[in-house]
C-alpha cells in the first residue's frame, strides 16, 4: 500500500512504481505467498476543495494508472460535507474511499479534521454510519494514528516559539506509567466502533501527534487491533526497505510511504522477499540504475501533473530519491535552485557525469528467502 503523502501520492509516481510492479523480473517463480496489487492511496483530498471544484481538481482526482487499485483519502471536519463528497467518489472508478483521522498537522486539527476526530468518538462514528449509507460500491476504510486522549483533545496547538516552554501534553515525551495501556484500550473501542458502523478496513500509523520519528512505531498495537477486529488493519511505519516491508506483510496489509519514495521498486522488490523466491546458488543482484529512474520521474511529472505543480512535485520527490546518493545533500541543494524541469533535468545529469560511479544501486536477494 502507497501511503497518503501530500505533493508526492499523485499518478506521476503511481505510474513509476508501477512500471517496476510490472516488470517480468520481479515475478518470483514461486508465487504462493505473494504480495496482492498494490493499493495507491492519494494524497488527502479536501472534501470542501473538491465540492467546491477547484481549478486542480482534476488532477487530483486522476485515478491512472490503476483505477481498481486507486484509493481517494478524503479529509474534513463537517459531516456533511463529508458526505456529499464520499457520495461523489463512490460513483467514480476506483477501489475504495479512505477518512483521514489521523493527520496531526495543528492546521487540520484545529479545526476538528484528521487526528481531531479520534477525540470525539461518539461524533467519528456517527460519522461513518452516515458515510456507510452513501458508500455502496467502494470499500470505506479509515487512517488514523494514535488517539487524542486527556489534555491532546483540545483544539491543534502551533508548535511552540524557539526558547518557549513546552506544555506537559502527553504526546510529548515519554508516555507516563499506565498511559500507553490506556491508550491501546481506547483504540480499540475507537476502531471497534468504527467497525459496527461499517468501515471494511482500517489503517494504523502507531505514533503520537507530537513523536513524529522520534520513536519506533508501536507495531504491536497494529497486531493487537488485528486480534481484536473482525476487519483487516494495515499498518504503517518504519518500513524502509523491500525486507521490511515483505515482513510486515506477513501478518497482513502494510503501508509503506517515504520509503516507497527513495525506492520506487519497494513493492515488486518485496514480492521476491514475500514470495520466498530461489536466486541463483550465491544469492542474486538486482540493479536499479538512479539516474534513468530520476529523469523518468520528470518525464511522468511533466505528463501527469500541471505546471504549476512541476517544481514542488519534483522537489519533493527528490528531497527524498536523493538519499540514494553518497552526495545527496549536494545534489538537493543543486536541484533546489531549479526553476523549472528542464534546469532540474540539467542538475540531474550533471551530478551523474561528474559521479558516474553513483549511478547504480544493488540489492542483494537472498539465495533463499525464508
């Protein structure tokens, strides 16, 4: 599963990820086991924007390449609005219509969208009842992260000025002795009303709002909540390469994000780990040459997404491919001054000149997976 990023989850690199998903060489012979289809989330969608028709409305409605593996996030906070715009996308092609209860930024908090409707259960599942009778022919499912809970469940606050002292709010620091128990429990009330309402799948990032990746991710409530729910839950978080995330998926969905940005191969890549695929005796190097896989980014970019999205879709589609590079740092700051494709196209191609040794990345597959 493709993670919901915003400037990043748009057909341009849908399309990248899945020209290597389709790649004869990341067919194992051996496909008990494998990884389903990928499923593309999109970056989240205002539902008032998209009511309201925007002028780039389109683009982010564009459900290529795969409309049946193409997931709309909606995120709001008025019911209402909600649910005309679930109702609007449950009539186009694609495979499901997922609620954002899980962005943390203070701006969509504060005004009671994302993570704020963990706060307000009663309101979350009412909400879900009413999108559940408009939303008959996609799957519904919700992203969220760990809940608000005792002093969190205020409005979002700003990030405090530099030398200002922090509040004590539990999701900054360490968890106090009892509190994460407290907060799985209330989880699973959370997500088991969300069920009863009629969400078909739910997807957990097992951070705080304030931990960011300052600390592991709590896989272990992703694996509570599947003990718990009749549904499947996914989760999402600290997946960083192919193994990984072929792990992660053993015991169920997984979502991977940033990581599927650096390595736009993670998910076919992943299918030889999953599918416990036989290299060669030794084991097998599979290459990924940086450079065409960059300039075939930009290429996608200029076809998939209007002009005035060139640059900050490419920079920040790069902010994190270039993690890549032993020079990385350099190369963003070089591609940062672009102004246009074409001088990001020129820094790119420049770099590799002069690095030529750069240009190629190796991962090694196991000579038998286990």
């Amino acid at each position: 599963m493709l993670a919901p990023m915003a400037e990043i989850s748009h057909r341009g690199l849908r399309e990248l990820i899945a020209e290597y998903d389709r790649d004869p060489v990341f067919s194992p012979k051996n496909e008990a086991g494998g990884l389903p289809p990928v499923e593309y989330f999109t970056e989240m969608l205002s539902a008032a924007a998209l009511l309201g028709g925007g002028p780039f409305e389109k683009w982010y409605l564009d459900a290529g390449p795969c409309p049946g593996q193409l997931v709309y996030q909606l995120v709001g906070a008025g019911a209402e609005q909600l649910e005309r715009a679930a109702a609007f996308l449950d009539e186009l092609d694609c495979l499901g219509i997922d609620i954002n209860m899980g962005c943390a930024a203070p701006a969509i908090r504060r005004i009671g969208a994302g993570l704020a409707w963990t706060g307000e259960p009663a309101k979350a599942r009412a909400l879900i009842g009413r999108l559940r009778s408009v939303v008959k022919r996609r799957r519904l499912s919700v992203k969220l992260r760990c809940p608000l809970m005792g002093p969190e469940l205020g409005a979002g606050e700003d990030p405090p000025r530099r030398g200002s002292p922090r509040r004590n709010s539990p999701h900054r620091g360490s968890p106090q002795p009892g509190e994460e128990e407290q907060m799985l429990e209330y989880l699973i009330r959370f997500c088991q009303s969300l069920e009863a309402e009629g969400v078909q799948l739910i997807t957990l990032h097992p951070r705080r709002a304030g931990e960011k990746f300052k600390r592991p991710a709590r896989w272990d409530y992703v694996e509570r909540l599947r003990r718990e729910l009749g549904i499947p839950v996914a989760g999402n978080g600290d997946i960083g390469s192919p193994a990984e995330l072929a792990a992660r998926s053993r015991g169920g969905k997984a979502m991977a994000g940033r990581a599927a940005v650096r390595q736009p191969w993670i998910f076919a890549a992943a299918r030889l780990f999953r599918a416990g695929a036989r290299a060669p005796a030794g084991g097998l190097n599979l290459s990924f040459d940086l450079e065409k896989t960059g300039l075939r980014f930009l290429e996608l970019l200029a076809r998939c997404q209007p002009p005035e999205f060139h640059i900050s879709r490419a920079r920040r589609f790069f902010n994190y491919f270039c993690e890549n590079l032993k020079w990385g740092t350099h190369v963003k700051n070089l591609l940062n001054r672009g102004e246009s494709l074409k001088d990001v196209e020129r820094a790119w191609r420049g770099y590799f000149a002069f690095h030529p040794e750069d240009r190629l990345l190796i991962l090694p597959i196991p000579e038998k997976n286990s």
